[in-house]
C-alpha cells in the first residue's frame, strides 16, 4: 500500500517590494516597542524597551501572513550578524530599514565623561550606574564578570598572578588560604640550609609559601611529612620555565617587601597574604600595596627606555602579572523574573564599552555608540535590500502534511509467506 500524503499546501510568489514594505513594517514596530516603556510584563516586573533588547523583541514579532513570516526570519538573520559585529549595529540596522536617515558624524575617542552616555541604551539605571562603577573599578588592566544571586553589589578583588610549579601533594596549595610570603633566590637543597627557619616556624605553627628556584627531593619530601604532622603548613613553590619567569622572584619579593632575596628566615611580623593557585597560576589577593606600585613605576619607566619589541613585550607581560584587577558584579534578586535580562543588559553594556574604548565612539541623535556600529548597520541594511532586490522575490510555501503508516495486514503477511515458499520452492528446483 502506498504512503498517501493529506493536508493543505499553499504557496504564494511575493515580490521583492512587497517583502521589501514588510521588512519595513517590521522594523518600524520593532523600534517602537523598543521605544515603549513597557514591552512585556512578568510575574513581578515590568520590563522597558532598550536597544540591547533588538534581537528579542524582533523575534518575538508575531506576523500575519506568510510574506510577514518571511520578511521576519531575514531581518533577524541580517539583525544577528551585525549585532555581531558590532553591538549596538542590530538595533541601528532596524533604523536604516525603516527608512532612518543618520546624519553624517566623524568617530572620535572614547573620553571618561562620556561613558554614562555609551552605557545609557541598557535603560535601566541600577544596570547603567553598575556599568560605570564597575568600568572605573576594573581600569585598564582589570577584568569584568557579572552572575545573579541574592543581593546586588560589587566586589573589588585586587591581585597579582604568577605562574608558579607545585607539586600536587602539597593540595593546601590549590585552596584559598592566608600565608606569609617568603622568597629566595638560590636552590635549596638541604634540611641543614633551612634548619633554623623550619624550627621557627614550627614554633609558630606558621602557614608559609616558599618560593626558590628549586628544592632538592629531601627538601621538598621532609616539608611535606611535618605537614602532614601538623607540624607546620609550609608550601614550597618554583617559577614557571618562560622567559619572565626569571623575574618572578624578584617581583614576588619586590611587591611583598622583603629586603633580602639571598637568605631564607621567618618573620612573624610580615604580613599575610590570601593565595590559591589555580591552573598553574599563584595569585596573590592584595589590598593596597606600597611594593607592587613601585615595581610598576619601575617597569613602566624601562618601558620607555627600550624600543625592541620583545623587551618591551616582556615588560608588558610583568606589568600585567603585577597588576590584575577583577572586579564581580552581582545581579540580585531585587529585580525579580528580570534578573537574567538585566545580566544581557550588563554584557551589553560592557560590550558596548570594549568596542568603543578600542574603535572609539560617533554620536547619533545625542546618544554615543560604538564607532563600529553605524557602518556595521547601514553595509547591513545595504546587503539586505540587494539580497530582495536580485532575487526579484520569494516563494511562500504553507503546509501540513500527513503521511499514512503501512500497516501488516493478515493477508499481506500471508501474500508475503506464499511468496516466500515459492522462492524457495523455485531454488530446490
């Protein structure tokens, strides 16, 4: 029995100006709910439009005809590869679709007084003052991440990262705990070499991260047996292989201010410090510290003395280890069903913000985007209108199709065992 195909199918060629006014229609409605103050409402909040919030509202444009269909489905595609490119360039994109004529304006650095402008597409005020607090927090060297939880705050971790050898029995290591910090320059490779610094410890029951070029095995083992005693809690550690690594050292001691790298004692006067190391990398959590902020002066005046670019690559890469700013950013439970739209809205911004303090920024209607965006978004619109153009329309095809199971009748399962007995009454022949 043959599978049979029931249902309705309709297809209708649209031509290119009619796809044309519906992107238009589309566009034009899209950029009004952006505009709305109010463009859905949850269980406990009430959202506003913003133009982080393009592609969302652009997909959710409910169309009445097939041609509405179609028209949506390219805009959100053209919409997502500028955005892509360049934030703010979906929402811009939309504009120049629906007919928008942007006057003509030259791009220009980015400047601290305009960031509360650059910031202010989120809508929101909670979210833009989170933008700017944690973008003059985190600097130039500092990084950004933003979660949900229960209250909404700022943390301000500052920091600075090494990559650093430690042997996986030593695990204390690998957990965030307070140490004092003591570095030598040299090996150590005897017991009788760190005798009297071991006793003094162990009389003070002091947590200690060791740093020297190398130990030898009796070291590194006899270390580890009075840790497990609880004698102690000594971590011994050893730069990383590269290149800066050689600086490591005299970083480490520089920014921690121990005056004297050649001998190894215990001061149960210095300061302690949280460390971890995560993924090869020891971070130091530091709060303010005199140390790390003449070390960068130092590095930043060599800097300016050496023009080969290998020196000046590695002295970069020491001004990055020193320095390292993260900053987190909480989005609480104050804003209710809304709080992963809030954290869109937070990427957004800050995405917004990386663009145009590497691109620079152009005003528009009194509002600052990315420089990157406009011409993302007129190219776009540029390429979406040939694309209706040279392919004169499309063809809209409706259906719903059915397709009948094959059912094993009786007496097809019986036509098949007639068949099957003559076969094999054919071979024994």
């Amino acid at each position: 029995m043959r599978p049979t195909i029931s249902g309705e199918i309709a297809r209708s060629l649209v031509d290119s100006e009619s796809l044309l006014d519906a992107s238009r229609k589309i566009a034009r409605e899209t950029i009004e709910s952006l505009g709305s103050p109010i463009v859905a409402v949850f269980r406990d909040r009430a959202m506003g439009g913003s133009s982080a919030d393009s592609l969302r509202v652009l997909s959710s444009w409910s169309p009445s005809t097939g041609e509405e269909r179609l028209a949506r489905s390219l805009l959100l595609l053209s919409a997502y590869r500028a955005e892509q490119s360049s934030p703010s360039a979906g929402y811009l994109f939309l504009q120049a679709v629906s007919g928008k004529k942007f006057p003509s304006s030259s791009p220009r650095v980015l400047l601290e007084h305009d960031l509360a402008s650059l910031v202010s597409g989120v809508n929101d005020e909670t979210i833009a003052s989170l933008l700017v607090e944690s973008i003059k927090q985190s600097g130039s060297v500092g990084n950004v991440s933003v979660s949900t939880g229960g209250i909404t705050h700022i943390a301000v971790d500052d920091s600075c990262s090494y990559p650093i050898i430690v042997s996986p029995s030593f695990r204390e290591a690998f957990k965030l705990t307070s140490r004092r910090i003591v570095v030598f320059d040299g090996i150590i490779e005897s017991i009788g070499q760190i005798n009297a610094f071991l006793e003094n410890c162990s009389a003070d029951k002091a947590q200690i991260l060791l740093i020297a070029r190398a130990f030898s095995t009796d070291v590194a083992s006899t270390i580890h047996a009075n840790n497990q005693r609880g004698v102690f809690d000594i971590v011994p550690a050893t730069p990383g292989v590269g290149i800066e690594d050689e600086f490591t050292i005299s970083d480490i001691g520089r920014i921690v201010g121990q005056k004297s790298l050649t001998s190894i004692s215990y001061d149960s006067s210095s300061t302690c410090y949280d460390v971890i190391i995560e993924r090869g990398n020891l971070k130091i959590h530091l709060g303010e510290s005199l140390g790390r902020e003449e070390l960068l002066r130092l590095l930043r005046a060599e800097s300016s003395q050496f023009k080969d670019t290998d020196v000046l690559k590695m002295l970069n890469r020491r001004v990055a280890r020193t320095s390292t700013r993260r900053v987190s950013v909480c989005i609480g439970e104050e804003f209710g069903d809304l709080r992963e739209i809030a954290k869109e809205r937070f990427d957004y911004g800050m995405r917004c913000f990386l663009f145009a303090r590497r691109r620079g920024v152009i005003e528009i209607d009194g509002s600052l985007y990315p420089s990157d965006s406009l011409a993302s978004a007129v190219s776009t619109c540029e390429s979406f209108k040939k694309l209706l153009k040279n392919t004169g329309g499309a063809l809209v095809i409706d259906k719903t199709v059915e397709v009948a199971k094959r059912g094993e009748s009786k007496d097809r399962r019986s036509r098949n065992s007639h068949s099957r007995q003559g076969s094999t009454a054919l071979r024994r022949v």
